[in-house]
C-alpha cells in the first residue's frame, strides 16, 4: 500500500510543475564555466536572441556536432535541488528539427599565409586552398606541397591527418613553423579577405590572405 500511494502522488504532479518551451541549440559546444571547468551547448528560445550558455542536461537528447537543433523541452521544477544542481530539470519531448551546418563558402577558397607565430619574417609563403569534398586542406608549405583534412564546428576548426613531401630547402623555417602550428589550431574567424586562426587559448597562430 505504501508503495501504491508513493505512485499516486508522483502521477498526480500539479500541471502547473510542468512547462514545454521551445529551444535552439547551436551546431557546436563551447568550454564554459558552472560549478567548475565544464563544456556547454550553446541555446536560445528565438532566432534573434543571443547565444547563452547552457550548463545542464536534456533528458533523452544526444548531441551531435555539426547540426543545429529545434527542441521541444519539458521543463521541471526540482524540490529541494542539492547545492549546486539546477533547480529545473529538462526533458526532450521532440526533436522539432536537426539541420546539417553548411560549409562556409567564404572559407573554401586560396589563402596565402601572411604571418605565422614566432617568425618576424617568412622567407616563402605557405598557401591554404580548403576543399569542400572530403574535408580536404592542400597546398605549399614553403618548401614542399602538403596535404591535411579539417574537422569543422561552427566557427571551432581542427586539422589532423597531415602530411607533406620530402624535399629539403635552404630555408625550412616557414615550413617548419607552418607545418607545426597547424595542430595546435582550434578555430578560425573571417575579417574582410583575411583569415585568422587561433589556438584554445584565443592567441592567433597564422593570418592568411584570400587569392
């Protein structure tokens, strides 16, 4: 009996505990901080809203970068949350859309590298031509061709699988420095015809010019 009326009272929860709202979730997650370091997607209820961080859990939903989502979400008021847990809990309901992020076109072209981190000078200027079929970046290193994919999340960018060539050249110090800093990228950011990209830690790495 006791276990009975345990059930009653949770499937007679008052309605007014219960609220669907709609929510926007971005194509890719972002360091953020709560209670401690953690990672968080980023939402919004309207299109014209900013991006804001969220630092919970959506029951039911497994995020996948790359798309950008349209939720239906329960929220639930928590009684008696613990000291640092959310006072509302989030269920899906429905996934209302899930769109593939298309490859910025601004960004699938020829760069030529203008400066990269820790040369004053480069003596032969690497180039950057982005593909858009099988994620592929190619070009010249400064002494030898190369050839590289990228991983692409929103503005966040990684570039792994790379490779070069084997010709030796007086000068290898642009090639040297290029070839090693490619790693360490994380994201890249479009100014007029130039091309920026940064490590995790916001510090530019590489600026490219457009051909």
């Amino acid at each position: 009996m006791k276990y009975f009326i345990l059930f009653f009272t949770l499937a007679c929860t008052s309605t007014s505990d219960l609220q669907s709202k709609m929510l926007i979730v971005a194509d890719h997650v972002t360091d953020c901080v709560g209670v401690g370091p953690q990672t968080c997607m980023l939402v919004k209820e309207s299109p014209e809203d900013e991006w804001t961080y969220f630092y919970d859990q959506i029951e039911g939903f497994t995020f996948e970068p790359g798309y950008t989502y349209e939720l239906l979400v329960t929220e639930i008021k928590v009684d008696k949350p613990a000291a640092d847990a959310s006072s509302i809990k989030y269920m899906l309901k429905e996934i209302v859309s899930k769109v593939a992020t298309a490859v910025p076109s601004d960004l699938m072209k020829e760069w030529t590298v203008l400066k990269l981190k820790g040369l004053d000078q480069i003596s032969s200027s690497p180039t950057m031509t982005f593909y858009e079929e099988d994620n592929r970046l190619a070009g010249f290193a400064g002494c030898n061709n190369y050839f590289s994919t990228y991983e692409l999340s929103g503005k966040e960018i990684r570039f792994e699988k790379t490779g070069s060539t084997r010709k030796l050249c007086p000068d290898m110090s642009s090639e040297d420095s290029f070839l090693s800093l490619l790693p360490k990228v994380a994201r890249y950011e479009i100014v007029k015809k130039e091309l920026y990209l940064y490590d995790q830690n916001d510090e530019v790495l590489i600026i490219a010019l457009s051909n």
